[in-house]
C-alpha cells in the first residue's frame, strides 16, 4: 500500500501549480472568461508546451502518461486554479476516443492535439437523452462509399473552437440499444451541420449541434460499426475521474478561501472562525473533503478495471463528490455571506465549477442509480 | 381548530384572483417565472397598478391610504400574488420606511413622504449594512457630525437592494461614537442626488446587478431628515426589521417554484420515461413537498397569532429559516431538474430577442437562480443570526 506520488507526478503537479499560480490568476481568469472564445490560446499552448496533454495519453499514444492518475493529478491542479480552458473536452473525451479507436490516418491527429495544436470536442448527448449513454436517436445511414448523418447534439463544449466533432450516431437498433452505435469524425465547415454557440454559466463554451444529412466518407468512422459504445463508456469513464478531480480541486480552493475569510473577517468584535457554530461547520466541510479525496483515488485507481466494476467505482466517486461539492460549495458561501455571492470575489467561480460540475456526464441521482445497477450485476 | 379558509377570506381571495387574472400581464408573468430581470418600467408598472386597486399597502391605515387589512388578507395576498407570478412589491418605502415614519415621526414627515410612496415618486433604499458591519449590524461606522441645522455624513453602506433606481435612502448612521454601540445610532433620511453621495453596482455571481455600493462624502443633510430622536435609530431599527420579517416564510414562491419543477420533470425524459416518474427524483420532490405542508401551516398558524394582535416572536426567525430552506432547496431540484441544460448561461442581449431559448424553455434561469437565492438564507438577518434570536430567548445565551 502507497499513496504517494509518484517523483515524475510530483513533479507535474508541482510545475503545473507553479505555472497556474504565476500565470492563471482572477484577473486573467476574469479576462478570460469575458472574452468571445471563453478561452486563452495563449494559455493553452504555453500549459501544452509544459506537457500537461501529454501527461494524459500513454507512451504508445504519444504522451508520457495516460494512466487514473495522471488524469487526476493534472485536473486536480486545473480545477484548484478554477481553469476554464476545455483539456477534459480536447484531450481526455477527443484525444481519448481517437487514441482508442482510430486508424493510423486518424491516429496522426493525436500529435497536433498533444502539441496544443487542435481542439476536439465530442458530440454525443441529445436533446431528449438527458444523461443516458446509450440513447442515440441521431443516425448514420450508409450512401455508398459515404455516411450521411441526421439528428441533434445538446450543449456540445468545446464544439466552436474544435478541428473535427467526434459524433455519435445509429447505425442500426433501437434508440436506446447498446449496440449500433458508431462514432464520426465530422469536420466544422461540413455541409448541413450548424452550430449554435453560446457561453456557459461556470465558463467556458458549448454549442447545440445540428445534422441536416450531413455526408461524411466511410473513412471518417472511428473504429468498427455500431460498436462505439464501449469506446464511449470507457472514454466517459475517464472524463469522470477527470470532473471528479478538478472538482476536487475546486473544492480545495473553496475551502481555503472560507478558512481565510474565517479567520481574517470580525464580527462582534472577534474574528467569526471564534463562533463555535462555524467552528464545526467548518470542521464537517474537511471531513467532507477527505472523503471527495478518497474517492477520486477509488476512481482514477480503477479505471483499468474491468468495465462495470470501473464504472461502479465512478459512480460511487460522482455520487460522493456529488454531495459533498454541494455542501462545500453553499456553506462557503453561507459563511462568507454577502461577500460570497458577488462576482468579484473569487469564490463565486469555484462554487460555479463545483456545481455545474454535476451537470455533465451523469449527476448526483444519475450515478447514485447506477451504482445501484452495477452493484446489483 | 378548523383548517379551511371562512367565506369571508375566500371571497377575498377570489377577489385578489380576479384582480391578478385582468392585471397581470403575460410579459410580465414570464419574466417573474423565467428569472428575467424586471426593468425600473415592469417594477413601477406594477407598484403603480396595485396603488390605482388601492391595494398597495397592506398594512398601512386607511389615512395614509393603507388597506387595513388583517395578518390572514395580507397572508392570502402574498400567496396568490406569488402563485400568480406577479412580481415582488418592491418593500423600501412601503413596508420598511412607512410603518417606521408613522410609528416615529413627525407629522411633517408623514405627509410629506406617504403620499410620495404611494404615488411612486419617491423610491426608497435601504443604508444598513457596511463592508464591516452585516451580521453585527450595531458595529456600523458612517458617521453624522451635526452643525447648525445641518447633518454632515460620511462612510459607507452596502448590499444596498435596488439602490440604482432610487432617489432616497434611509441610513442608519452613529451620530454618538462614545456611546455604547447601539445606543449612538441614528435615523437619518438622505436624497441620493446630493452633492457627496456615489453609487457603484456590485454584480453577483449569477451575473445580476441588483446590489449596491453607497457612498457618503461630506453629504449635507437638513436636520429635519432626523427621524425620531437623536441616538434612539437602533430601536426603529429593530422596529424596521420586524416588518421586513412579515411574509419571509415565502410560501407562496415556494408553491410557485414547486409547480414549475413539476412542469419541468414532467418534460423532462430520463432513460424514456418522464424524470417526475423516477424513484429518486420523485423522493427528493416528495421530501421537500411535505416540508412545505408543515411549514405553510406554522405560518398560517403565527399569522392568525398575529391576526388575534399576539406579536410574533421567535416564530419569524424559525420561519425565516425554515421558508428559506425550504426555497433554496426547490431552486436545486430546478436546477437538477433541467440536467444538461442547466448549463447554459442565459445572457440577455447577446441572444437576440426572437430567437427561440437553449434547451426547454424553463431550463435556461434555473442555474442563475439557484445561486441568486443562496441571498435568502444571508439576507435580512442571516440564519445564523435568526438561530442565535432563538437561543438567545429560549436559552437566555446559556448563562
């Protein structure tokens, strides 16, 4: 048993946390986040230049890392910093699922997106699918040597600044079938295909996409037909250790802002960390905060389980992190007051990413009926 | 013990339904529901349409063109305002500055001022909090230094609501710094456009520019803007604050805001049936109802207390607590409710006019509102202050 960091771990954490405290600070995130792209080229290509997409593909892939806990040690950092910028929607969905399933043609993108190069973002979800992975009503119907594509993708992030959307669509079965269910490379500019932009509330940028019989060549399918699911899952499956770990991140940032403000702020002539009523408040938001901990090295730890005790154990971390990110999140505020609620002051941010964190890939109740599914298998 | 309504209340009600029903435009029931920010036009529209009914103020005697009416008519008021989604009466001058004036000061000042609020000339803020003093409210620190017939002040409020639309404000300000701290404090009642007085917005975290910076620097103020007697502000105050805790339980926006998160689960599919049928959800949807049976009944049972002229006490604190609770707690199933697109940020203008909303229409405010109404557990008194009322009264501070 060990649960330290590995030295090369260590070592990206402690470079990356460098960077972002120099370089990421509310100003710039405020910048940022007020600007029409939602996110900073600049940014990007100074974090890929300090090889933090690489440390989330394997050697094989072209990176150096790739493993649960690579993941989780990269986007603890990200989230702890309260980044906007789409690493989980580029590298971990899109990169994942064409280091996944791609063909050598397909697979040669990976270099652009490890050098910071190329955006991805993975159109799955529907309007109508709500957080089910298998329900697909988009199809993919074959026209020779040609696929054409028809349906809708809800609140696709990343979608505008993205070089290819990673589509999913059915080929054959019925809406909510497990199988039948392929996945496309579709360029932006493809006839039929438009997207509607617009920010999101915890920053950042999505689009509803829309398929008119968009005509995609055969060769755009990643990996073999009507068998994306799996693909999916365990792509989603990683994209949750992810949002586990910078919520985590967030969390901790949340937490340490509330401490400062306990001890610094006077009321009653006394600072308010004195009142034994927020004293134990305070005390329950980092038991709460250990356990989220736990969970995310439950999680990244078993990604490489077999598939439904993998995503049990996601679950379980969601579900957890879940409940916890919402008690940290309001009690920050509540023991804050006034100062909490308002833009300017940090705190807001995290809250934000704390809890539309739960509004992606599943949230509380989702998982929680999951684990349930899963224990019961 | 009878729980229904008798018919004379019933009668009112169907009147005030009438009223809603012929009044209440559909633009305007949309923005309420929909979180959409009310213009300075939509609130005064509003103020102005409840004054031409004579129903403006509920509390108010019929000499100063008040309604008069009792704890129960003012109870069913609120209620199917909320339910109808007609917007809040904004509360400064009416339910906050008018009892004060009346109860306080002079005859001058009521007639002066009265008719304004009615009519909406005047509209009020509130001067109470500072950077450096909200929960501790008697710590405050603007000061007002008398010379001749004049108050000069200076500091600084906070929080204060809608203080960008109004021409008044009414300040607590320490006019004794030697004195004990609740026992230097005064009423003073400043024009916003005199020369000294600056406003900045402060914008919360959903985005909402509804709170405010105010200002004073070397602000001239007349004498006679004194209300009551110098140094004795803290207990109008405390007067003041009673009021504003008439009404708090809000449930009547807690049966609105249930109605729109069984609207929405309704709608809403999850793994192809309804959310509203799912186990889970509909627990949570179930736990929260039952609260708010409780909760309305509580209410209904400290309103005809008060109706039979019993004063609350400890109960508007435990309302206070409970009813925001209880709102906030039906905010986050809204927002789980709308699952992906709670994501979306619903900015006004950069979305054209006609263009059709993202996601289902009820979808879009909910994630905005859910942090905004994190206010209600903060505001007016926070519920750590109402626990420490009741402590402190049930348990005389443990001594």
């Amino acid at each position: 048993m060990n649960f330290e960091l590995t030295e090369e771990r260590r070592m990206l954490q402690d470079t990356l946390r460098r960077f972002l405290s120099d370089r990421y600070d509310s100003a710039t995130r405020n910048a940022i986040m007020a600007a029409p792209e939602g996110m900073s080229a600049e940014i990007w290509s100074a974090l890929a230049d300090l090889g933090v997409i690489g440390a989330l593909f394997s050697e094989p892939d072209g990176g150096y890392g790739g493993e649960g806990f690579d993941i989780a040690v990269v986007f603890e950092e990200l989230g702890r910093a309260g980044v906007v910028e789409p690493f989980l929607d580029t590298a971990v969905l899109g990169g994942g699922l064409l280091a996944a399933l791609g063909d050598e043609r397909q697979r040669a993108l990976l270099a652009e997106v490890i050098e910071g190069r190329l955006h991805l973002a993975l159109a799955h979800y529907e309007p109508g699918s709500r957080y089910d992975m298998e329900r697909v009503a988009t199809t993919a119907t074959a026209e020779g040597d040609a696929v054409v594509l028809t349906g809708a993708k809800a609140v696709v992030v990343n979608a505008e600044a993205a070089g290819h959307l990673i589509v999913s669509a059915r080929e054959s079965g019925a809406v909510d079938d497990p199988g039948g269910i392929s996945l496309f490379l579709v360029p932006p500019g493809s006839k039929g295909l438009t997207l509607r932009g617009y920010p999101l509330i915890s920053g950042g940028r999505a689009a509803e996409v829309t398929l008119e019989g968009v005509r995609v060549p055969a060769s755009a399918r990643l990996g073999a037909a009507g068998e994306g699911l799996a693909a999916l899952r365990r792509a989603l499956a990683r994209a949750n250790v992810a949002l586990a770990a910078e919520t985590l991140g967030a969390m901790e940032t949340a937490v340490e802002l509330t401490r400062e403000y306990l001890l610094t702020r006077h009321q009653f002539g006394r600072p308010i960390g004195s009142f034994q009523a927020l004293q134990h408040r305070f005390a329950d938001l980092l038991i709460e905060l250990e356990q989220a901990r736990s969970a995310v090295i439950n999680a990244a730890g078993q990604l490489d389980a077999p598939a439904d005790e993998r995503d049990r154990q996601i679950s379980a971390a969601r579900n957890l992190i879940g409940r916890a990110g919402r008690l940290v999140a309001e009690e920050s505020i509540q023991m804050h007051g006034g100062i909490g609620m308002t833009q300017e002051y940090d705190l807001a941010h995290f809250a934000r990413r704390i809890i539309m964190a739960d509004h992606r890939f599943g949230d509380t109740d989702w998982h929680l009926e999951r684990f349930i599914e899963l224990s019961a298998a | 013990m009878d729980l229904n309504y008798t018919p004379e209340e019933l009668a009112f009600r169907d009147e005030v339904r009438a009223f809603l029903d012929e009044t209440l435009t559909d633009d305007i029931r949309a923005k309420v529901r929909g979180h959409g920010q009310l213009t300075k036009a939509d609130m005064e529209g509003w103020h102005a349409a409840l004054n031409a009914r004579g129903w403006l103020a509920p509390t108010w005697p019929k000499e100063w063109g008040g309604c008069e009416w009792n704890a129960v008519q003012r109870h069913i008021f609120e209620e199917e305002c909320a339910m109808a989604d007609a917007p809040r009466v904004v509360p400064f001058g009416l339910t906050m500055l008018g009892p004060v004036l009346m109860k306080y000061g002079t005859r001058e000042q009521c007639e002066r001022y009265l008719p304004r609020i009615l009519s909406g000339e005047d509209w009020w803020c509130q001067g109470y909090s500072e950077p450096g003093a909200g929960s501790d409210l008697a710590s405050l620190r603007t000061r007002a230094v008398r010379e001749g017939d004049h108050y000069i002040v200076n500091g600084q409020k906070t929080w204060t609501t809608l203080g960008h639309f109004a021409n008044r404000i009414f300040c607590l300000v320490r006019t004794d710094p030697d004195a004990k701290p609740q026992e230097g404090i005064s009423f003073l009642l400043i024009d916003m456009d005199s020369p000294g007085v600056e406003i900045r917005p402060i914008i919360l975290l959903d985005g909402t520019h509804e709170v405010n910076e105010v200002f004073f620097d070397n602000v001239k103020v007349p004498v006679e803007n004194l209300v009551g007697e110098e140094n004795r502000g803290w207990t109008y105050a405390k007067y003041l604050l009673m009021h504003e805790r008439t009404g708090i339980a809000g449930v009547g926006f807690s049966r609105a805001g249930l109605a729109m998160v069984r609207r929405m689960a309704r709608a809403e599919m999850h793994k192809g049936q309804p959310l509203l049928e799912n186990p889970h959800f509909a627990a949570r949807l179930a736990q929260v109802e039952i609260d708010l049976m409780a909760m309305a009944t509580t209410n209904l049972r400290i309103v005809s207390q008060a109706a039979a002229g019993q004063a609350p006490g400890v109960e508007s604190s435990m309302l206070k607590i409970k009813g925001t609770v209880i709102r906030q707690e039906i905010n986050d199933l809204a927002r789980r409710a709308a699952g992906p697109y709670a994501l979306p940020f619903p900015s006004e203008g950069l979305e054209g006019v006609n263009e059709p909303p993202i996601g289902p229409e009820d979808a879009g405010p909910v994630a905005a509102q859910y942090f905004n109404n994190r206010k209600l557990s903060i505001f007016g008194g926070s519920n750590e202050i109402q626990r420490n009322i009741i402590a402190k009264v049930k348990l005389g501070g443990g001594r």
